[in-house]
C-alpha cells in the first residue's frame, strides 16, 4: 500500500521510451515505436537532466537518432532537434528510419487513390487499370500488369510491366525486385540485359528519359520524379 | 465421402500419368480404396502404365452414353486389392463429353471409394476443364524446367480461378547433379516463382521409365529411390508428416556394409 503512494508521488518515465546507448563513435538514441511523441520529448529531457547527466557532459559527441517505425513532421523534427541541442555537446549526425523509402513512397501512392490488388499475377493472367496500381504480390514469368498511370510491385517483378499505357511518358515502374521479362513505359518497350543492366539487389524503378529506359535505385524516385 | 484429387500440370510430358499411376498405386499400398480415371480421351496411357490395357472392357465414355454401369468399367487391379481403373476412350475425342458429365461420375466414386486419382490430360483446354471439374484438389506436377515452371503457373492461376485454391506441387524428374552445378532450376526457385506449398520431390530415375514400359508402377519396387519419393507423397496426402527425400545420393553406413559383404 505504501508503495504505491510513493510511486504516485514520484512521477518519473518508468518505461523506457528512450534508450541511450554509447558506441564506438559517438551515442545512439533509440526511441520506442509504442509511445506517444512527447512521452519521448519529456524522457529525453529528463534523461539529459537527471540520470544521464555524466554521459552528455564534455567534449562534442555525435548522435545517431534511430527512429524505428515512427514517421514525424517536419514540426516534430524541429522540436526533437531543438530538445537535443539544449545540450551543446550533443551533435545530431544522423536521423535513421526502420520504413525503407519504397515503403514510404507507397503509403504517398495509396493516399493518391490507388488501386490496390493483392496475389500473384501469373503467367497468361493480366492486370490492367486505369488508375496507378499497387500490387502487393508477385508478377510471374508470362504475367501481366498494366496501368494508365504507375505500376508499383510490392513483391517480385518477373513478368511483363506497362505504365502509362494510354502514352504518359512521366509514368514510372517500381518494384521491390525489379526482374522483368519486358517493361513498357507508354509505347516504348524495353527488355533486359542488351538495353539495361540488371544489379545487386536494390529496390528500383524504370522511368523514361529523353526516349530511354532507365532503371535506377529507389531512393532517387523523389528527384527523378519530384511530382510523385 | 472420398477425396477427387486431380494430377495435372499444363506440359506435356513432364510425369503426370505416371504420377497418377504412382501415386494411386502407394495409397492402395497404404490400405485405402483407390480409383484412378484416366481422362485422356483419345490419347489413353494410365491403362498401359499400370498393365491393364488388355483388361479394359468399356470405358469412360461408355459410361457418360449409358452404355454400361460405372461398377462394370471399373478394372481392378492385378496388384493390389482396392486399386482401380477407369480407362478413358482412345476411339473419341475430348469434346465428346462435357464437364458436368464428368464430375457427376467422379461425385459417383468419391462415395464409395477414398481417393479418386484423376490422370488431367495435356493443355489447357477441354480435356483440362473435364479432369478438374470434378477435383477437390490439385496436384501440380513440374520438371525443374523453366518451361515446364511456366505452364505449372499458368496451370496453377486457371486453378484458382476455377476455385480450386492452393494446389499442392511435385516436382519430377529432378537430377541432383545437374542442380548442384547450377544447369537446372534449383527446388527453392521453383516453389518461390509458383508460391504453392511443395508435397514431394521425385528423382530422375531409370527405373521408372522400365517399370511405365513393363506395366508395373515403379512404386512397387521398394528399393529404387523414386520408389522412396512417391510413397512419401501418398504419407503426405494422408497427412502424415514426412520429410523431404534429401537429394544427396551418400550411401548409408548399412549400405557400405552391405556392399562390402557383397550383398548390396
């Protein structure tokens, strides 16, 4: 009984919404997925001012902000940013994200009414709509998918992809395996490896430029195709 | 009530009748009452796989014209008890029977029999939309080839299509060296591109082709690994839990005695 009065007394964070850790070059803040955002603002906060002090005190250290799940705004960064530079030793190097960048991009695409189709496309089965698509599976050898607008593969892209079938040039195919028999971008038509060349894994997208098909990496979507 | 389990793979000569034959023959084995149909018409097989040719007195489509009773086609095996055959006709043509007429036959042996084994001919057209009309499942057979992976997967989308989801794959004719050298479409590859669960591998092996030419399924032969394979598979569809045969062809410390004593 006793115990709990004192507990009520002393409202300190009990859960670890915020852990610092020390590593070779500087501090990692690995902030919880489960919390509110300012449970974790007040935890950084009193972690800087009671129990951590010794750790933040002396000469600059860099930190890496490993941000798991959670995606903030811009006005959610500035806060965070601001909290930390409260200590002037600590140096905000780098603000890490569980979500890769194709994940992110189509949490943007299904916002922008897509159509979204789950399963296989496999061979001799095709899929068109007029709208971007989303396909949350894979495309098989022999496989079709097509759209007037986008074609996102959430999955393996083995089979025959078509953007922008009604002539948009802008359209792009992206996949999180990109090893496509054919790709269509409007009327052109391209096919691996002679016109291009396959890598590592990565995910990418095929995107048409002055005529051409071109694959890149995924993370240069928002540049190639800043209107996305 | 039995279980109508079609053997089917859209290639042509890639293992389903003799399969089917394998795979009927080791559920007898296992104690249970088997019919296999041939649906074939005009390009009849399962009858010269399993050495009854010269047994068949009617047929499938003397069936479906009323020209017999279904008892009076069915051939029993010389094998086993509670094997059987329905032959298809090799005198008609696979658009002189329908669907609906099938599947009225197979709904007729599912009652008394515990698995109907039904051989699905080659393609994907009338004769396919015959064998499956009456099936509760699928069973969908590949080589590790790659065009032999593609029709499983155009076989596989007209299956669900069709509702007869998740068919279950066997991959055939597999030589383990070839895949250790990378020439052939390795296991993991195949069940990745056709995302269906894998009931059994079966191994190239010679006495397969000897045993479809002298009648006998090659499953009756215990000691030949593919032999091993197709009894693996019936356990499996009888829901026992057995292991994937390991593809490595190591022999076994009681071999090696027995070859050093001669007896091997």
């Amino acid at each position: 009984m006793t115990g709990e009065i004192v507990k009520e007394v002393q409202p300190e964070p009990v859960k670890h919404h915020v852990v610092i850790k020390g590593v070779k070059d500087g501090l990692i803040f690995q902030f919880s997925d489960h919390c509110e955002w300012q449970e974790i603002l007040d935890e950084l906060v009193y972690k800087f001012e009671n129990t951590h002090q010794k750790l933040l005190s002396g000469t600059s250290i860099p930190v890496t902000i490993k941000m798991g799940e959670r995606v903030i705004s811009d006005e959610q960064r500035e806060e965070l940013l601001k909290t930390i530079a409260t200590n002037e030793n600590l140096v905000v190097r780098a603000i890490e994200n569980n979500i890769t960048q194709l994940e992110l991009h189509i949490n943007e695409v299904m916002l922008s009414n897509a159509k979204i189709i789950r399963g296989t496309i496999r061979s001799g089965q095709v899929e068109h709509h007029k709208t971007n698509v989303l396909l949350i599976g894979d495309v098989n050898p022999g496989g079709t998918i097509s759209s007037d607008g986008d074609v996102y593969v959430l999955g393996s892209m083995r089979g025959i992809a078509h953007a922008g079938v009604s002539g948009n040039e802008m359209a792009i195919i992206a996949a999180s395996h990109l090893r496509p028999t054919q790709l269509r971008i409007a009327n052109m038509i391209s096919r691996p490896p002679d016109e291009w060349s396959v890598e590592d894994v990565h995910m990418e997208f095929a995107f048409l430029q002055e005529g051409q098909m071109n694959i890149e990496k995924i993370q240069l979507l928002k540049r190639l195709r800043p209107d996305r | 009530m039995g279980e109508a389990i079609v053997i089917t793979s859209g290639k042509g000569g890639v293992g389903k009748t003799t399969t089917s034959a394998n795979i009927g023959t080791a559920l007898a084995i296992q104690g249970k009452k088997v019919v296999m149909v041939d649906t074939d018409i005009g390009l009849r097989n399962l009858d010269v796989v399993m050495g009854l040719e010269n047994r068949i007195i009617y047929n499938l489509v003397d069936v479906i014209e009323g020209k017999c009773r279904l008892n009076q086609a069915l051939i029993k095996d010389k094998r086993c008890e509670e094997l059987y055959l329905l032959a298809a006709a090799q005198t008609k043509d696979k658009d002189d029977v329908t669907p609906d007429r099938i599947k009225l036959i197979i709904d007729e042996l599912k009652l008394t029999h515990d698995f109907v084994i039904i051989d699905c001919p080659a393609g994907i057209e009338q004769g396919f939309r015959n064998a499956i009309s009456g099936a509760d499942r699928a069973i969908v057979v590949t080589t590790p080839e790659t065009a032999a992976v593609r029709d499983a997967d155009r076989i596989v989308g007209l299956l669900e299509k069709q509702n007869i989801p998740s068919p279950s794959l066997i991959v055939n004719r597999i030589r383990p060296h070839l895949i250790k050298n990378g020439d052939m479409l390795d296991i993991d590859e195949i069940c990745n591109i056709l995302g269906i669960d894998l009931l059994g591998i079966v191994p190239d092996d010679d006495n397969v082709i000897k045993a479809a030419n002298s009648g006998e399924p090659a499953v009756l032969n215990v000691k030949t690994r593919s032999a091993i394979a197709y009894r693996n598979i019936a356990r499996r569809i009888l829901g026992d839990n057995v292991p994937l045969l390991s593809l490595e062809e190591k022999p076994t410390f009681g071999k090696r005695v027995k070859k050093f004593l001669g007896l091997g």
